[in-house]
C-alpha cells in the first residue's frame, strides 16, 4: 500500500462547479498534512495546511479524520484559475520528511 | 522574507556524464534542506534530506549523492547520469520546529533530461 493515496482523477468540471479531492495515509503516527497545487512545469505551492478540526481559506475548505487516516479538499465556486494538479502531502513519523501523493489533475472549463 | 534559488533551470545531458545541481536558499538560518525528484506523470520522491552542514540522510539507494558545504547550499551530484535519471528536480526549505517540521518551501525545480 502507498504511503499516500490520492484520486486517481482527472477531474473535468464546469466553471463554477464544487469539486471534492480525497487522499488516505498509511501511517497512523503521521502529524502534519497539507494540500499543494502545482501547475504544469512548476514547482508544488503551498495550499493550506490541513487541520484537526477542519479549516476552511476562501472558496477552500480541508477536513481531516484521523480515525480513518483521510483528507479531503473541497473547493466551491470552481475558477479556470484552480486547474492544476493537488497534492495531498503528509508528514512521516520521522518528522523530517513529508511524503506526497501522486496528485490529482484538476480542469476547470468555461 | 525567504527565497529559495535552483540552477540551472533545464539541463540536457549525455548518459555517463557527470551532474551538479546547486540550491540555495535566503532569508533563513539552519533551515531543513531536501533534495526530491519528480518522474513525468508522477509523484514526487524524496532523494536527501538535510538538518545541518555535512548532514545528509538518503531515501532511496541510487546513483546521486548530496552535499550540503554551507548552511544554506544544498548540491545534488551524480558521477555517471543514466537515463532513469531524467526527471523534475525540486530543492525544497523548511524550519525545524522542535520534534517536527514546518512547510516545505519549493524551489523553481531543474528540468534534467538524460538522452
């Protein structure tokens, strides 16, 4: 099983559109999670760090279950601006390395 | 406020040659340093890790090694490249706070391609 799964995507939505990213971690001592998004050719940018007890940044909202080790990203009101790929990006029990999911692509059309 | 610097941006390079990629980061002190590749169509992958000058730890055996000389210069090096080296190179930054670590901070990355 991989350390970080993400939905195999891609995900096609309208402008305007709610769109949901799911992501599960194997590892249970894991303490820090993230959501990057990263355009095509460029490097991965922070999204938002991803808390316990959900927080939400504009037209994005991040929850977090530990008890399922899931993450997931939702995103309303859907911009051509948000095509991209996400990564859902989890911290190992070592605390000095993250590890990353393969992404999720995301098109946002007109 | 911090930068982080990656050069060069691409690179093309013949199999068998050597590599040097350098990584840079401003506005900082003894931050973590890593060295991660990222394969088209995939994710990324950890290579080094770095806490401080002349500390490395690999992820994953390989033909690279890293070097970090000074506080914030990470170098990624290999002396014979092979074509399974080709690939998106990202230096990343972050602080160490306590027992874990805060966001990792990307570079611009290196396009390496090994033909």
């Amino acid at each position: 099983r991989k350390e970080v799964e993400q939905d195999p995507g891609p995900f096609n939505v309208p402008e305007g559109a709610t769109v949901a990213f799911n992501c599960t971690y194997s590892n249970s001592a894991s303490q820090s999670f993230f959501w990057y998004r990263q355009d095509c050719r460029k490097e991965p940018k922070l999204l938002m760090s991803v808390y316990s007890s959900g927080n939400e940044d504009g037209r994005f909202t991040a929850q977090l279950n530990r008890a399922s080790q899931y993450i997931s990203l939702l995103i309303r009101d859907s911009k051509l601006s948000d095509s991209a790929t996400y990564l859902c990006v989890v911290n190992t029990a070592n605390n000095n390395d993250m590890r990353f999911g393969a992404g999720t692509r995301l098109t946002v059309k007109p | 406020s911090q930068t982080i610097h990656q050069w060069p941006a691409t690179l093309v390079q013949p199999v068998g040659s050597p590599l040097s990629l350098e990584c840079t980061v401003e506005g900082t002190s003894n931050p973590n340093l890593y060295w991660y590749r990222q394969a088209a169509g995939r994710g990324l992958q950890l290579l080094f890790y770095s806490v401080g000058i002349g500390q490395i730890s690999s992820e994953v055996p390989q033909n690279l090694s890293a070097s970090r000389p000074q506080d914030r210069q990470f170098i990624l090096s290999s002396k014979k490249l092979l074509l399974s080296d080709s690939g998106f190179y990202l230096c990343a930054w972050s602080v160490q706070k306590g027992n874990s670590t805060d966001t990792q901070y990307f570079g611009p990355g290196t396009r390496l391609t090994v033909l």
